[in-house]
C-alpha cells in the first residue's frame, strides 16, 4: 500500500487564487512527521513546511499552510493568493520514527503534484 | 546556509560502466539519503548513511552501492550501467534531530 497519496497529478489555478494540494498518508507509527517540498523546473528541492504528528496547532510559514487532520490520516497544503513563481512541482512526505535505529530519519515521498498558476 | 553540491548536473554513461555520484555537504549533518526520481513515481530512496563508513538499504538498493568513508561525502556507485538507471538522482542531507532534509541540485543520469 501507498504510504503518501498525491491524488492530483496536475492542477491548474488562477494567480492569486487560493491553492489545495492534497496528501493523504498511512502508518501506524504514533510518532511521524509531514513535509511539503516544492521542486521547481530548476530541479532543486526547496522544504517548505513541516507539521508533527504531537502538534496541535496547524503549521503555517508565510503563505504556506498545511491543513492537517490526523483522524482522517490527512496533511493538505494550502497556499494562499498564488504567485507565479508557485509553479513548480509539490512533494508531500512522511517520516517514521525507526526506534530500532536511532537517527534515521527516512522519508517517503508521494508521487507528487505538478501546480500551474495562470496569469 | 547548509550547501549540497553534486559532481555533475548531467552526466551521459553507456551500458556496462561504473558511474560514480558524489555528494558533499558542508555542515557537518550526520544522515545523507540517496534518492532517484522519475515521472509518476516521485523519489524513491536507494540508500542512505547515518555515520561514516555505515549505510543502509533504502527501497530500491539493488544495482547500487555507497560509500562513505567521511562525514562529508556520500557517493552513490553504479557498478555496471543499465539504461533502467536512467533518472535525476538528488542527495539529501540532516541532522538526526532535524525536521527537514536538504537537497543538491540532483544529478541527471542518462545510460545509452
């Protein structure tokens, strides 16, 4: 089974405009971790947000929010009033907690979403 | 800032050669993961190293080794080319208690 879900492969969206990106995900580790990246056709990864599974609040950086809702196993990011420079490519992951081996943080990544803003 | 830098941005092999891809880092991060990514599958992680000279198999190990005998370098090797390797290949690096990983540039490997 998929451990992320990226259901949208692409999405097309009106500068300024809001934006959902979804991201659903599936462990059963009481203790992980979400993380958006957005990667633009330059290649690079750029981290954008984080949101741990023990936090209470949503995370929010700037115009990046991540909509998490634990019970439905959910880490939706938001992006308000959209730029043009938003277009590029968006990753969600996870990481687990591996107890067996202290420090490794691995991620899994979805299959990710490719975000055009219009002008 | 932490730097990640990759040897190449792209590289042409043929079949049957040993490739080499470097990663370094220039802050001191324990962990760096060796990733590929390809269209549809986003990144899959091959292997990834939590100390020098360890590493350990990622999801899809198999026609790649590493080493890593300093904190600083992580190589990714291709014993043997296949044109199944072809795919942007990112290293990452972190901190065992760090939330986020940083990424190089990535590495586009083409095997003809």
């Amino acid at each position: 089974a998929q451990k992320i879900t990226q259901t949208q492969p692409g999405m097309f969206v009106q500068e300024k405009e809001a934006v959902t990106l979804d991201c659903t995900y599936d462990t059963s580790d009481p203790s992980y971790g979400l993380f958006w990246y957005k990667q633009p056709s330059s290649g690079e990864m750029i981290f954008l947000i984080y949101q741990g599974s023990y936090d209470q609040q949503n995370a929010t950086e700037g115009r990046y929010s991540l909509n998490f809702q634990k019970a439905r196993k959910s880490a939706n990011l938001v992006i308000s009033a959209s730029q043009l420079g938003d277009s590029a490519m968006y990753f969600c992951a996870m990481r687990e907690a591996d107890i067996s081996n202290f420090g490794n943080e691995k991620l899994t990544f979805g299959t990710g979403t490719r975000l055009t803003i219009i002008p | 800032d932490v730097k990640v830098t990759q040897s190449s941005r792209y590289l042409v092999k043929r079949t049957g050669e040993k490739v080499f891809l470097e990663c370094v880092q220039d802050m001191d991060h324990e962990n760096m993961f060796w990733y590929r990514q390809d269209p549809g599958l986003g990144l899959r992680l091959i292997y990834f190293s939590y100390d020098v000279k360890m590493k350990e198999k990622g999801d899809i190990p198999e026609g790649y080794s590493v080493s890593r005998e300093k904190k600083e370098r992580f190589s990714l090797i291709l014993e043997s080319a296949s044109t199944n390797q072809t795919s942007m290949y990112l290293c990452a690096t972190g901190v065992y208690t760090g939330n986020e990983q940083f990424f190089g540039p990535g590495t586009r490997l083409t095997v003809l």
